[in-house]
C-alpha cells in the first residue's frame, strides 16, 4: 500500500528474476507522475519475489509554497534510497503551521470557480433591489428639500408654497415620509426620505428631538417584529440608515439645541453634520466653523459617521477616505436649477451679482464629496453599520429591559480550568443562597418565639392583675369584718328571742 504524509512518495514494490507482472505495474509506473491514492495489487507470475522499498524525492517548489505540507520525524536526514538511523515517516502536521496559524493556504491547481461569487451577490442584488432611508432634520428654510432633489438629481420634494401670515402653524414637530423608486444604469432603489417640518422653529425647542427619536425606536421597533415572525421571507427594511443634520451658518459654534440633539441620536442613526448654505461665508469663516464644530462633537463624545477604510486598500482609496473624513462637515449648497456662467457653461448653482455658485464645484463647495459619501461609495457601509452596530445595540438593551437573556452555556468551548472556576462560582453562589435562606429561616423563628413569649407574658400579666384584684377585694371584706369586731357590732342580725310554737295549744 502507499503512504503519502508529505510530498515525499514512498513506493512498495516487488524485484523479481524476470519481472513478467500483469499490467498492474506497468500502469502505476506510467502514472508514477500522477501519484495514485493506492497501489494496485501486484501478481507476479514466477513465484520467486523479494521485497523492498525505494523513495523518490519531492519535485522542487517554491518553500513559500510548501507551507501547508507534512513533515516526518526523523533522526538523520533522508537519503535517496530509504531513511537513516531506522527512522520511519511519522503523519505529525507542521509545527510552524500548527502553532501559529489555524488556516492552511492552499494554492489552486486551476480554476474552481468560487471567484464568480461576487457577480452572483451582483446579479441576485440587481435583481432584488435595494433600500435606503435618509432623514433630514433642521431648521425651516435651511435648504432640505433642494438638497435632497439635488443628491439623487431628481424631484423627490414638490415645490413648497409659503404658508400665509394669519395661518395657524403646527405647535409640535411632524414627521412626514416621501418614498420614490428610482433606477440608474438598471440598478433599482427605494429610497425613502424622512422629514422633520417645524424642528427648531419654535421660541421653546425643549423635547423637540422626542418626536424623532420615537420615530426611529418604532422603526427598529417594526424590523424586530418582522424578525421575530414565523415567516420571515419577506422582511422591509424602514430603519433610518443616514440622518442629515443641517447646522444654520452662524459661523460661530454648535447652539444648545445642535448638540443635544445630536447627543440624543448618535446611538440610534448614522449623524452626517451639514452646514446648510454656505455660501454666505467666507471660506476662512467656513474653516472656522468647521472646527468649532468639530471640537464641540468631540467635547460631548458625539460619535458622527466617519469614512472607513479597510486592510489591503489600495492608497488611491486610502486617500479618498482621508479627502472626504477632512471634509466633514460638509459645507454645502444645494440648487436644482440650471445657470449660465459667464464662460458659458450650463451648470446647476446659483447666480449672485458678483458670480455664480456651482453646486458640483469642489472649489465652491463640499457637495461632490457629500455625495461620493452618502451615495457613491459609502451607502453600503451605512446599511451595514446601522444593521450590525446600531440596530444590534438597540435590541440588545430592549431585549434586556423585557428580561430576555442569552444563555452563556450556549456555543462555548468547554475549558477545564474555566469549567472549574464557574463551578466554583455557582457553588459559592449556592452557599450563599443556602446562607440567606438559613438566616431567613431562623429570624423567622426567632421572630414567631418572641412572639409566643410576648403572648405568654401577656397572658401572665393579665393573669396576675386578675389574682391581685380578687385579693384586693378579699383584703378589703376582711378589713371590714375587722372593724366591724373591734366596734362590738355584730357581724351578723340577731335572730329574736321569742318564736312562735306551733300547734294547737297557742297562749
């Protein structure tokens, strides 16, 4: 039989005086380069046969490639015609790869085909379409809506009439939801557009954030219940996966309002900070306010979305994460509108009477790369975040506060040392258990025999004022029968003298 615990391949054969065998052997020497999983029985035709072995050395390669093979105990080195010092070949994995790494790099001899499971995630993706829920929060006339139509170049919002002087004005904030379907280049998505009329513009803003925060808790709230369905084939995603916050241009700092806000929602939505219209300050003002931001999100802990980047990326991708992390945020301008420059181009900006604003300019505004952000290149990462991190957090404290918990004995590696030390604990555990109860038990007690005492001494007591009492009054008769002796009075009526006989002979 062949053995093959390395590279090495080790042959048992037969030497014969004439070796006139059957196409046995003749067919393993042929395919000897092949390396056959087991010899095929041999059959001599003389009966006269020796046995030996012989080793063939392994073919050279690459030792970078030669990581993931076996090796043989050995006490000397190997020689071309057999093994030194009567050693034998021993099935034992490679120190170096058994030690230090778990995973085995293999490498290919030819195509499998496992390479296509990206265009097969594409094609599926394509066919089913994807989701994406943005909302928007800010103060009225900070330009929303035409920032929205701006990012996804189409007319999710209509034009907004102003509302008239003497018309009555909401006194909470609203939350409206517009979805449209929108398709580029036969990629479909569904993207819903999440509103906020009336935060901030009130002269008291205290809770104006509830209204929000129980939106996006209710949407986790229905996804949860879609999990917890028995049939779950068909489950909506409506959780909110970007939240753009625009900051009014004070070019001066967060106001209260801003940062609590924030505070209250970084734990629930990825926060993008976008300093709405800035076009109306300088570009040393706008880098002002930029770190005033900045510090004031650092001040409060205030975890905002950043670009991420990963291992093995090339540096033109590490780059771009770095241009759009030093951005943020982004001072942006958003008109749908479509002006002439003075060179003659046709582009969307607007037009003042010292220039025109262009919105897909760099050099005017951050907009482009607020778009390749949220849109080109990191709309994925959004979803994915919100999914594992922020809704995960979320269901871990809801679950919690409904008393569910997750049973540690479940899918955990048996370790003795660990296995003795939680035996320790839930016996400690017990005993203190068994103590409590012990204590309980016996205050109890002691508690229902002073009781019964308490009861007895009652009863003693009330039996003795009884006792005293009648010897009171025993004491006070006899006081007065003393009296009544001493002062020669008798102690009972004297009965009279004279009695009537009876009978006939009466005088």
């Amino acid at each position: 039989m062949e053995r093959r615990p390395s590279r090495t391949r080790f042959y048992l054969g037969l030497l014969l005086p004439k070796p006139k065998l059957e196409g046995a052997l003749a067919t393993a020497t042929k395919q000897e380069q092949h390396r056959p999983t087991s010899f095929l029985p041999l059959r001599p035709v003389q009966p006269q046969k020796y046995f030996f072995f012989f080793l063939l050395p392994p073919p050279p390669h690459d030792p970078a490639q030669m990581t993931d093979s076996y090796t043989s105990s050995r006490n000397g080195d190997l020689v071309s015609n057999g093994l030194s010092n009567g050693s034998s070949p021993s099935l034992v994995p490679n120190a170096q790869t058994a030690g230090i790494s778990s995973v085995i790099r293999k490498k290919l001899m030819g195509y499998v085909g496992f390479a296509n499971l990206p265009n097969q995630v594409h094609r599926k993706s394509v066919r089913k379409g994807f989701q994406f829920t943005a909302m928007v929060v800010g103060e009225s006339g900070l330009g929303k809506s035409t920032l929205i139509n701006t990012l996804f170049n189409t007319t999710l919002y209509p034009q907004k009439e102003p509302l008239p002087p003497a018309a009555e004005r909401p006194k909470t904030v609203a939350i409206e939801s517009i979805g449209a379907d929108i398709e580029e280049n036969g990629v479909r998505l569904h993207l819903t557009v999440v509103d906020t009329p009336g935060f901030g513009d009130f002269v008291n803003n205290d809770d104006s954030w509830k209204p929000i925060v129980e939106n996006i808790e209710s949407r986790f709230d229905s996804y949860l219940e879609q999990e917890n369905r028995v049939n779950r084939t068909k489950i909506v995603d409506n959780r909110v996966h970007a939240c753009l916050y625009f900051i009014q241009p004070t070019g001066h700092s967060l106001k209260q309002l801003d940062i609590e806000f924030m505070r209250r929602l970084h734990t629930k939505v990825n926060l993008i900070p976008i300093i709405a219209k800035s076009d109306t300050l300088t570009d040393e003002e706008v880098t002002e306010f930029k770190e005033r931001i900045l510090a004031d999100i650092a001040h409060h802990n205030i975890h905002i979305f950043q670009a991420p980047t990963y291992e093995n990326e090339d540096e033109e991708t590490i780059a771009e994460a770095e241009e759009i992390a030093s951005k943020i945020p982004f001072a942006v301008v958003g008109s749908d509108k479509i002006v002439v420059t003075p060179d003659g181009r046709e582009v969307r900006g607007r037009v003042y009477p010292w220039g025109v604003v262009e919105v897909d300019n760099e050099e005017h505004c951050d907009f482009v790369k607020l778009r390749q952000m949220l849109v080109r290149t990191y709309m994925e990462e959004l979803r994915e975040y919100t999914n594992d991190v922020l809704y995960e957090n979320w269901r871990t404290e809801k679950l919690l506060s409904m008393g569910v918990a997750q049973d540690s004995s479940v899918f955990k590696e048996i370790n003795p040392a660990a296995r003795l030390q939680e035996e320790r604990v839930l016996h400690e555990a017990k005993l203190a258990k068994m103590e409590a109860e012990m204590k309980m038990v016996f205050q109890q007690k002691v508690q229902e025999k002073e009781a019964k005492l308490k009861q007895s001494e009652e009863e003693l007591y009330a039996r003795h004022k009884e006792m005293k009492d009648a010897l009171d009054k025993q004491r006070l008769d006899l006081e007065d029968k003393k009296r009544k002796i001493e002062s020669g009075r008798p102690l009972t009526p004297e009965k009279s003298s004279t009695t009537r006989k009876k009978g006939f002979l009466r005088t």
